[in-house]
C-alpha cells in the first residue's frame, strides 16, 4: 500500500514534466517555423530533407491499406453493377421472349379469323390540363373540345389502356369521367373465356368486375378488353387484367396508369348502321304476284314421243283419268 502512494506520488511530477517539455518544443517548432528569416528558411529546409526521406518507410504500411481499402472499394462497385447488369439482362430475356411469342399469336390469329380492322376509328390526342378529382369523384380536364369535334360518350386512352370516356364538353375543353369513378359503368369481355361482364367503378385504383356468367371460367391474369355492347365503347379496347382480392372478388388492374395522366387519346367513335327492315336485304329469286299465293309457271311443250292427248292438259281437257 505504501509503495503503490510511493509509485503514485512519484509518477505524477515526472508526467508533468514530460508535458510540459512536449509543449515547449511544439511551441518552439511553431515559432521557428512562423519567423520568416533566410536562415531559418535554410534549416527549416534542411530539416524537411532530413526528415521525410526517412518517413516514408513508415507511411508505406498505411499507403498499402489505403490502395487495398480502395481497390475493395472499387471490387465491391464492380460487383453490384454486375448483378445489376445479370438482373436487368434475364429481365430483358423473359420481355424479348413474352413479345416473341405475342407477335406469333397476333399473326396467327390475324390470319386465321382474317380480322379487318376498323379503319375509321382514329383519335384525337388532348393534353390533360387539371386533376378535379376529389373523394367522391374522379375526373380529368382535357384541353380539346366542340371545336375538335369531340362528342359526349367517346373513349379516351392513355396510349396503353382505356381511361375512361367523356362526360362533359365544351367549346374547348371536355371532361373525362375515369373508369374508377362511382358513376362509371361499362361492358367488358374477358378474353380468352369470352365471359361478358360490367366494369363498375367504385373510387378505388381497382375497379369491380359484377355480373359475370359463369365465374368459374374466368381466372387472375385473364385479358379485359371493351365488348362494344350498347354502342357506348368500340370493341377490342384493352382495358387490363383481372385480379382476384382477398376477400375473393374479381376486380380489374388497368392497363392505364392513371396517377401519371398528361396526354389523353381522345377515340372516335362512329356508330353502327341500323337494320330497322331486314326484308329489303335479301329478296326473292323472281318478283312475286300481286296475290303472294299463286306463281305462274311456263307451259311445258309437248315432246315427240308424246301427243297432245298425253299431257295433262289433254286429261284435264277430256275429264278422264288415263295412266
């Protein structure tokens, strides 16, 4: 117990005094290196050739730990990109594959059903100039109107998928009533059951598929697309996918992507020619007599193996009935 006081006492005056000492010489070194004199120069010069020289075996350890420290550094770079580049490859594979074999199917059902597409649906392209959307309605305001020719009821498209169609116009501008609205109703067919179906807004990001035939036949992933019944909507407009919820409803993804609106594609549509007689379509082989009931037919001239008493004329003529 003595010796450690002993120990104790003695260490605390030999610390200050190494301190002490240190902080002498660093005042010193700051001071001889802050006179400006040519002299001084001289030895500070002669004191940094002495000097660093012989440091630089000391600094080879951290200059070798800082090149490893980087080239880990720049291995670890190399190898995120790396995968980055693998995923975005086997990404690039499986779409190159899926448009393959899209474009197989698309030919071979165009010639095969000799599809003859619409050539007067065209469109009119609108920039979407306000989002009125709100909780309880979902809208856009489009910059084309009466002027362009837009009519009450036309689709629109964002280039990908139905949107929704037109609901109101003006001289030049025309609002657009989104499929998600509550006010939203519109007939769908899904491919490939060929189940119809209504699409029914209700305020959320996914619609409500209701009405549907036979539900079993219709499963997720299946292809939505508008069916034209009722006239309100051309046929064969992809509207997007099905999806099934958890509480077991079959509801819509759209193909549209409906928070990023900037351009609208305006469809127009051309109604159908209504057959109100269908009589005047197809008529007879020859015009028929006043009456309907009796035709006249040509009178059947007798051949050489026969003679007049042989005809039927003959018969009906004499009243007997000859074989």
């Amino acid at each position: 117990m003595a010796r450690d006081s002993y120990d104790s006492a003695y260490a605390r005056p030999v610390r200050r005094l190494l301190v002490t000492v240190v902080v002498l010489c660093l005042l010193v070194l700051v001071i001889i290196w802050r006179i400006d004199n040519p002299r001084v120069e001289r030895m500070r010069a002669a004191l940094v050739d002495r000097v660093v020289p012989n440091m630089e075996w000391a600094m080879a350890p951290v200059t070798s730990v800082a090149r490893i420290f980087e080239d880990f550094q720049s291995y670890a770079r190399l190898f995120e990109q790396n995968q980055e580049l693998r995923r975005e490859l086997q990404q690039m594979r499986a779409w190159r594959e899926a448009a393959l074999q899209l474009e197989q199917e698309n030919a071979r059902l165009l010639d095969l059903n000799r599809v003859q597409l619409d050539p007067e649906l065209t469109f009119v392209t609108g920039l979407v100039l306000a989002d009125s959307g709100s909780p309880f309605r979902r809208s856009v305001l489009i910059n084309v109107g009466a002027r362009d020719g837009i009519l009450d009821g036309w689709a629109t498209m964002d280039g990908l998928g139905v949107v929704g169609r037109v609901s109101g116009v003006g001289e030049r501008t025309a609002r657009v009533l989104l499929l998600t609205d509550s006010n939203s109703r519109i007939p769908v067919t899904i491919q490939p059951s060929g189940q119809q179906a209504l699409l029914m807004g209700d305020n959320s990001q996914t619609p409500l598929l209701d009405f549907l035939e036979a539900r079993e036949d219709v499963s997720a992933g299946d292809r939505i697309v508008t069916s034209g019944d009722g006239g309100l909507f051309p046929p064969g407009l992809l509207v997007g996918q099905v999806i099934e919820t958890t509480d077991g409803r079959l509801r819509a993804r759209l193909a549209a992507d409906l928070v990023r609106l900037q351009f609208l594609r305006v469809m127009r549509s051309h109604p159908g020619t209504s057959l109100d007689d269908p009589g005047s379509l197809i008529g007879p082989p020859w015009p028929l007599p006043e009456d309907g009931l009796a035709v006249e037919m040509p009178p059947i001239e007798p051949t050489s193996a026969q003679t007049p008493e042989d005809t039927d004329e003959a018969r009906l003529e004499d009243g007997t009935n000859r074989p």
